[in-house]
C-alpha cells in the first residue's frame, strides 16, 4: 500500500474520525474543567453547611488566619497528612461559633479511617467541642469521601452516627459495639477508625494529651490478654472479639521467637474459627504451625498485605480466609513487637 | 407530526426502556431506594441521551461505520464527565447520593441503544425527541419505583417521613429488584388490557362499517 492509497483507505478514515472526536472533546473537557472545578475552599465551605447547618462559624486555619468564602486553598492547621495507625488525618481547623451568646471552640478534622472493604478507606469529617482543655463532645460527623466502599454509598444515616454524636467519655469505637451497617460492616469499621484517629489527633497535638504509642500490627490483637511467659519463652496472643468487621472470635496463640526474629512455634490454643466446618478448611499447615516455623515478618507482611485484611489475599490463607489471616497476623503481631514483651532479650 | 408522537409515545409507554426492554437495570436496581436520587438520576440520563441522540445525529455521516461505537462511548463518556462536573459544583448533594452511578451512566444500555438504533438512522430532531422520551420514560419508571420503594422501606417520600412503619428490605437492592419485578408484571398488564381494548374498539368499528356497508 502506497502512502497515497493509505490516506485514502478506510483506516485513515477510522483514525481521523476517532482521533477528531477525542481532540474536540479532550479540549472541551479541559476547558470545562477549569470553569467548574470545585476548590478546596468550595469543599471546605460544603462541609460546614453540612455539619453546622445555618449556624454561622468563624473557621481559622494556619497561623490562626481566618477563612472565608473567598479563599480557594485553605491552610489548614496540618501541613501534610498524618499518618496514624488506623487513620490517615489529612486537615484540621479551629472553629469558633456563637450559640445562644456563647463562643463555641471547635476542631474540625479531616480523617481517612483505613479497614473498609477490600483494604479501602471511609474519609470523614468529625467536628468536636473542646471544654476546659478537653473534648467535650462530638458534635457531628459526615462522609466526604470513600475507596473501593461500593456497599456504603448512601447506607450511612442518621441512626448510625448517633452512636458517635453527643457528650464524649473517652470512649474509642468499634464494630464490636454492635452499632454498624448490616451489609456494610467493614465501612462502618473504617468510619470507626476515621473518628477514632480524629480524636486521638485532637488529644495529642492540640490538647497536648499524651497517647500511648500504638504497636504495630495490633488493629486484631487483645493488648490486654496478650502477655509474655518469661519460664516458656513463649507469646501468647488474643485476638480481638470479631475485631474490625472481621467474623472471627478470639483466637489463643502460644508464639515463641528466634534471637533472629524468625517464628521458632506457633501453636494455636484456642481457635476462634466460627464453627468446626471452618476450622477443617483452615489450611492444615497453619493449624499443625509448620507452615509459619521458621519465616520471618517480611513473609508475614508480604501473605496478610502489610497486616490489611482483604478477601484478596495470597493463596496461602485460602479456604477460612478470615481465620487463616488471623493467625498469619498474629505472628506479625509477635515478631514486630517481641522485643516491646521481652526487653530486646528474645 | 404524528411520527413525533409515536416516538414520543414508543419511548414513554410502548418501547419504555426500563419496563418493557428492561435496560438500565443497574442504576434501577442500585437507586430505587430512594425517591429523590431515582429521580434525579433520570434527570441527568434525559439529559445526556438527548445530547448524546443529538451530537451523534449531527455526527452520523462523518464518523465511519467501522468505528462507530468507539466515537459514541467517546461522546457519551465526555458528556458524562459534564454533567459530574455540573452536578458535583452546582448540586453536591444529589453527585453525593448517585454516587458511582453517575460514572456507570458511560455504560447505560439505554444510551448506547438508542444512539445505534435510533439516532445514526434519524435527523437531529426525532433524536432529539426520542433522547427526551426515551430518558423522560426512564425517569417516570424509576421515579415511580423510587415513592413505593423509599415508602415501604423508609416510610418516606422524597425524604419527607409520612410514617414510622417501615420494611427493611425495600431499602435494599434486593427490595428493589422485586418492586422492579411487580412493575413490569403490572406495566405490561396494563398494556395488554389498553390494546386488548383498543382492538376490541377497531373490531366493533370494522363490524359496524360492515354492516353499513352490507346495508347500503
């Protein structure tokens, strides 16, 4: 085919046509784009109508800089995201509101809760009252964003942030206190999470309250029952009571860790397995612990996807996916934090 | 004018998308739920049909048919990304409540159908009709659906509570898809009983000439 012939065959036809059209509405959207795009500061503004509804609020950002409606890229009091352990905290203001002839103080944050729906996240904003230096109540929630929650979208009323609004008792929530969604367990563990990382935020950077450092991969693990047996050597860890949206009911291990911090036994003491059926399709090498004898936490991180839990996992934990994981979590647990139980003298 | 009101009746009764060719089962099924996001889920699809039936009406006789398809998801995809725009600056709260519906709107067989059936074969008008009646039909199904859905699982009505009693699974996709069920099974009796009636009219009317005639 000549180049002759080529511009004037059907292809060229086909490729100028296709080509034409993406051209005409690439530029389109583009210039659309830049007419409605929705600032930060829009974004920002939105949030407050929803929470405070027509209560007029003095938000302050940065350097206690006031912010209005005019101002496209707030500043906000974080200047890059936090990372918490079961939270990203992305913004954070003070707010000031006159009820009743009273002044209000305010924090409103922005809080990505982690452990929704397949390792996704349920990005909230919690606005709470400080009274005498501390938290005084929560006074409202909203949804700004998700990922990868298709089961959440518009499932999350007023019922259920109920749970969370009102005078606050240091309370730390969880799906174990039986108020979440049906059918969207693991968004209501995120939002959870969201609002639990938004307070402890508060406490610690604007209320100077200290928090005890959290251990990794402890998001499954009963802190409270798990102890070390100097005469044995041994770990032995519990898990959490159907922790974070998870069916599982406390497991017991025995886990004893090599000098090199690799897994010497594992032995499980209790499964949690929600019923025998499930326990016979754990994988057999797990419930005999050869499988985990010997290997280290890069293996443990790399089975349970850095300790998240998703129905996607490597088919290692296949069968009772939730129970096996448990377990490979639990010798994350174990490895990343044997030094914390035995003084570094493993 | 008659040809317009046959594509605005085939579109709005006979030919109803949602009930009688059952396309866009997924924004149905996944929006009923609630009266005013069905609704407004409609809305945006009339909308973008009739756009989407215009510009491919216009565009018929230039775009090869060999890559006919891929230039109208190409429109259809751009058109979408407007109205996500238009509808996330100018009303958060309804991009909010559709959710990723909207972007799935890409994909509505509803659109694709009538662009290939309808509009490369017909001028920028009838399109332009049958984009409205098309997306008007699909409005009124799912806005229907949305009241007895949002009333039997909310006890509310476009978000205004009528009364306390409430049955759970009508709020949930799997309500829906039985309300969804009910309504065709009605729709097309009604249907049938129209036309059982209209051709048991034509026959009396045809029997009555006949027997003028014979009297004559």
């Amino acid at each position: 085919m000549t180049v002759k012939q080529f511009f004037k065959s059907t292809s060229f036809k086909c490729i100028a046509a296709l080509l034409s059209i993406l051209l005409v509405c690439g530029v389109f959207l583009t210039i659309m784009y830049g007419l409605l795009e929705v600032t930060e500061g829009e974004r920002l503004q939105r949030a407050i109508k929803k929470l405070y509804g027509g209560t007029e609020v003095t938000i302050y950002g940065m350097d206690d800089v006031k912010i209005d409606d005019s101002v496209k890229e707030p500043k906000s009091l974080v200047s890059e995201t936090v990372s918490l352990e079961k939270a990203d905290i992305l913004a954070a203001y003070r707010i000031e509101l006159v009820q009743d002839g009273e002044t209000h103080n305010h924090y409103l944050v922005q809080s990505r809760g982690k452990g929704g729906n397949d390792n996704g996240t349920v990005t909230c904003w919690v606005a709470v009252e400080i009274k005498d230096g501390k938290i005084s109540e929560i006074y409202n929630i909203s949804i700004t964003a998700n990922t990868s929650q298709e089961y959440a979208d518009g499932r999350f009323n007023d019922e259920f942030f109920g749970k969370f609004k009102g005078e606050y008792n240091d309370r730390v929530f969880s799906t174990a206190d039986g108020y979440l969604v049906s059918g969207a367990t693991q968004s209501s563990n995120a939002i959870d999470n969201s609002v639990n990382g938004a307070i402890s935020f508060i406490k610690e950077t604007f209320l100077g309250e200290e928090i005890e450092a959290s251990k990794p991969y402890s998001m499954y693990i009963d802190l409270e029952k798990t102890a070390f047996d100097k005469e044995t050597g041994k770990l032995t860890v519990v898990t959490k009571d159907k922790a974070e949206g998870l069916y599982p009911k406390p497991f017991t291990f025995e886990i004893a860790v090599t000098a090199d911090k690799k897994i010497e036994s594992f032995e499980i003491i209790a499964n949690g397995s929600t019923s025998d059926k499930n326990i016979d399709k754990m994988n057999p090498d797990i419930l005999n612990g050869t499988l985990f004898a010997g290997k280290d936490l890069a293996y443990f991180e790399n089975i349970t996807a850095n300790g998240q839990y998703s129905d996607n996992m490597n088919e290692v934990l296949s069968g009772a996916t939730q129970s096996n994981f448990i377990c490979a979590y639990a010798c994350a647990f174990a490895l990343a934090n044997i030094d914390n139980y035995t003084g570094g003298n493993a | 004018m008659n040809k317009y009101k046959n594509i605005t009746l085939n579109g709005l009764i006979f030919q109803n998308p949602t009930f009688m060719l059952v396309l866009g089962t997924c924004p149905t099924l996944g929006l009923i739920s609630s009266a005013s996001s069905a609704a407004g889920m409609g809305l945006t699809v009339v909308v973008i049909l009739t756009l989407s039936n215009v510009f491919i009406s216009l565009l018929k006789n230039l775009i090869p048919n060999e890559v006919r398809i891929p230039c109208y998801i190409v429109v259809i995809a751009t058109l979408v990304t407007f109205a996500r725009m238009v509808l996330e600056k100018f009303v958060p709260d309804l991009y909010d409540s559709l959710g990723g519906f909207l972007a799935l709107i890409v994909v509505n067989c509803i659109i694709l159908g009538r662009a290939e059936a309808f509009a490369n074969k017909h001028t920028v008008l009838e399109s332009a009709v049958d984009g409205l009646a098309n997306g008007f039909g699909f409005t009124a199904a799912l806005t229907v659906m949305g009241i007895v859905c949002e009333f039997l699982g909310k006890g509310s009505v476009f978000g205004l509570q009528i009364m306390k009693f409430k049955i759970g699974i009508f709020a949930s996709p799997a309500g829906s898809f039985l309300i969804f069920g009910i309504s065709i099974a009605l729709f097309v009796y009604i249907l049938n009983l129209f036309e059982q009636h209209k051709r048991v009219k034509v026959n009396r009317l045809a029997r009555e000439n006949l027997l003028n005639t014979e009297a004559a």
